[in-house]
C-alpha cells in the first residue's frame, strides 16, 4: 500500500454493510432492491469523495445563520460553530444526529478552534461583533476571554478590532488573528497573558488577508504560522515573530481556512472570483506535505504549468456555495461548513474508495 494514500477502511465496511442491509430489507419483502443514485464524485486522484446527502439536516428547532467554523473532539463528535443567537454551538455525531447545543449569544460568532490542555479539550471562538475572544469549556462555560488590546497602540478604539480566529502551538501559547480589522497578529502565553503584536500594514501584511490559519508543528524545534489570506489568495506563511518566510499562491482560490491531516492539508475556498462576483461558488482544495494542490472538491483538476506556477482553479459542479471552514474526521470523512450559503447546514463527504 502507498503510505501517502488516504486509509479508509471503516468507512468503507459500514457503507457495505449498508448496502448489504438495504438488499436484504427488500428481499424480505418480496421486493426487488431499487437502484441508488449515488452523489456524484468529487476531486481528482487518491482524494476523491461524495456527498453524504441529507447529514446534519436538524428542522426548525436548531436553525443556523452562517456556518462559520468546524472541529472534531476527541470523542469523534463534529462541532459546529454559527452565528445564530439561538444556537452557537451544535454538536453532531458522525451520523449527523443532534448531540447537544448551546448559545451565549454571540451574534459574531466566527472562529473555532479546539485545544487540548492536560485531561481536558476546550474551545476558543471569536466573535466579530463583540470584538472578543472567549476561552469555554466543551458545554458552554466561558472560561476567559480576551478584548481588544489597547494598550499596544495599535487602535484607536475598539471597533477597528475584529477577531477572526486564533491558532495554537502545542505548549498552549496562541496568537490571535485580527482578519477583519487592521490585521495584526497578537502573540499571547500559555496563561493567556499578552506577549506582543506584530503584522498589520507596518509589517506588511495586506488587508483582506489573515483570516484563519493554523500552526505548523511538523517541525517541533521550529513551527511557523500557516494564514489562509483569504481575498489575497494565498497561504503565507511566517515565523513566531511575524517575519515573513513563504507564500504559496492559489490563484481563483479564496482560501478562508487551512486544516492539516494525515500528512495532507485542506483548505476551505469562499469562492473563485470573490469579492468582485459575490455570486461566485467556492471550493475544497486538498495539498500535499510541499503544500501542491493535489484535489480539488468542486473544482476543477489542479494544474501545474512548466514553470511550476498552479494554474487559475475554479467551481466545477456545483455543491458548494461559499464553503467557510473545513475539517476531517478519524475516516477521513470531510465535513464542510458555509458562509451565506441560504442557512443551510454543514456538508459531509466520504471518501468513494
């Protein structure tokens, strides 16, 4: 087997035995099984996938506005993160049931990261609206949080500071994006205590950029910061100090969010022609360990020209609107959510083996 493959073996038994219970159901009957209509495959190579149509699908008891962030605990629960006043939080399981919700009212609500500090998991949201960071535990208890940080100078007053989501080095330090408002970077200690800012337009980090991100430990004696640059159209990737040291284009990507797996790397594209066409539709791009597109999810396939430059992507098929955030379970299942996407909820994709 080619290490560098995908491994899904769970959820390929569970889709036969599936398929077997569907057959003798019908045979039981005296019926004849009816042919099913398969999602259509999306992606190109070894990262192919289809939809897992009607997951997640919850009424009108648990509406969502905009599905803005997604993770996974170490339960293998999905957990999602809307700015709808009534429900911030739903936790799914894998099966896409309701496990339990929870609301603090954040009407910004737009950034979700999970962290693991000793026995427990918690969660770090950020909240556009409110201009804050709020540290809670699994269930909803707020543990700390963060507001502007005026003391460095950098604002003037309060609504020039809007945070879109912070990202974590393994011994508990973290930094907080400020992707909506003057796009500083602020560096924070493991007790949550404010260590320093740098980025923004002084350090030459351009509007409309640093909006999601995730730290890149591969390299434990030397991890970097890996920002999703949204409008820009790029990864950057910079030192603990903000000193610049990579970019990697995807040119008619908007990349909002950059999530890491099994040695792969998948982004969540807003859209192929956005801010100029709002109308635009988005896509998934999955990256190799060098960070080359070797996927696509409703897009078209990715292309590498002599000069070793990726070709313009675009949305080939449908599916997405303007997908916000991404993540991957233990099976590899991909799970998507979306920004004004007609509050719709989020999207599953097992892998089509």
């Amino acid at each position: 087997m080619n290490p560098s493959a995908p491994r899904f073996p769970e959820v390929q038994r569970r889709r036969f035995l599936a398929a077997g219970a569907v057959a003798a159901g019908a045979a039981a009957l005296g019926m004849k099984a009816q042919p099913v209509t398969a999602a259509p495959v999306l992606g190109q190579g070894k990262f192919r996938f289809r939809q897992v149509v009607g997951w997640g699908q919850l009424g009108e008891a648990t509406p969502v506005n905009d599905c803005h962030g997604l993770v996974c605990d170490r339960e293998g629960h999905v957990i999602l993160l809307t700015n709808h006043v009534a429900n911030n939080v739903i936790v799914y399981d894998r099966a896409g049931k309701l496990v339990h919700k929870w609301t603090r009212g954040w009407a910004g609500a737009h950034g979700l990261s999970i962290v693991t500090e000793g026995a427990r998991e918690v969660l770090y949201v950020t909240d556009l609206a409110s201009y804050r960071v709020m540290k809670t535990t699994l269930d909803g208890t707020v543990l700390n949080e963060w507001r502007w940080p005026e003391h460095t100078g950098k604002y003037e007053k309060e609504n020039q500071y809007r945070p879109s989501w912070t990202l974590h080095l393994p011994n508990g330090e973290f930094f907080i994006l400020d992707g909506y408002g003057r796009d500083f970077i602020a560096h924070h200690a493991a007790d949550g205590t404010f260590r320093r800012i740098f980025g923004g337009a002084e350090g030459g980090i351009v509007h409309w950029g640093p909006h999601g991100g995730m730290v890149d430990a591969r390299r434990p004696e030397a991890p970097t910061l890996l920002i999703a640059m949204s409008d820009q159209q790029h990864l950057l990737r910079l030192g603990l100090d903000g000193a610049k040291l990579a970019q990697t284009d995807l040119p008619g990507g908007n990349p909002r969010q950059i999530r890491a797996h099994g040695g792969h790397f998948y982004v969540a594209h807003l859209a192929d022609n956005w801010p100029k066409d709002r109308s635009s539709r988005g896509f998934v791009s999955i990256l190799d360990a060098e960070l080359r597109v070797v996927s696509n999810l409703a897009g078209t396939a990715p292309e590498y020209g002599d000069d070793g430059k990726l070709r313009p992507m675009r949305n080939d098929g449908g599916i997405f609107n303007h997908p916000h955030d991404v993540t991957v379970d233990r099976d590899g299942c991909v799970y998507v959510a979306q920004y004004a996407s007609g509050k719709t909820y989020p999207l599953k994709f097992e892998p089509a083996g």
